[in-house]
C-alpha cells in the first residue's frame, strides 16, 4: 500500500499537482466515462437494430437474389457482426458503467493502477 501512495504522489508530482486534486479529478472523469459507455450502448443497440431491419428486408428480396447462398453469407455475416458488437457491449461497456456509477473511487484507483504498471 505504501508503494502505492507513493507512486500516486509521484505520479501527481509528475503531473504538477497534489495526489489529492489528481483524485478528485480522476473521480470526476468516471462520469465522463459513464457518458462515453452509454454512448457506445446507444450505437451498438441502435446497430444491433439495422442489423435486424436489414435481415429482414434481405429476407423479402431474397426472391431477386441470384444466387441463395449468397443470402445465407451476407445474412451470417450479419448475425456474427451484431454478436460482436453485443458480446464487446456486455463485456466491456456496460461493467464500465456500473464502476462508475457505483464506485467512483474504484474506477479511479483502477486508472491510477494502469498508469503505475
């Protein structure tokens, strides 16, 4: 723990401030990154939406297609685009948002940990 406070009041030497007002900024920052997270849902359920539009219009032209398996690739890419893009969304966003939220003083201590390392 020493070796951590110390490497906060470097670090803040550093950075020409106090370890204290590096604190209150990096615990201010966590609602910045909550804003940021809610941002990113917003895009991946608004893409997860296309994505589900898309595959339904795909599926009412699929009469004009002349070749079916070119339906069933464009129709799997899809899928496993908007699988990514959800499975990066619960992953990473929305844990991201819960600490910051719910403990800003973890997200901060989490921050000042990375730069230490």
């Amino acid at each position: 723990m020493d070796n951590s406070l110390e490497a906060i009041n470097a670090l803040a030497d550093k950075l020409g401030t106090t370890a204290e007002n590096l604190w209150v900024i990096l615990v201010a920052q966590a609602n910045i990154v909550f804003i940021y997270s809610v941002i990113g849902v917003v895009f991946i359920v608004v893409g997860d939406i296309v994505t589900i539009y898309l595959h339904k219009a795909i599926m009412k032209e699929k009469d004009g297609w002349e070749n079916p398996t070119t339906l069933a690739i464009v129709t799997i890419i899809l899928s496993i685009l908007s699988f990514v893009f959800t499975l990066i969304m619960v992953l990473e966003l929305i844990p991201n948002m819960v600490t910051c939220i719910a403990n800003p003083d973890y997200f901060a201590f989490k921050q000042i940990l990375k730069v230490i390392k």
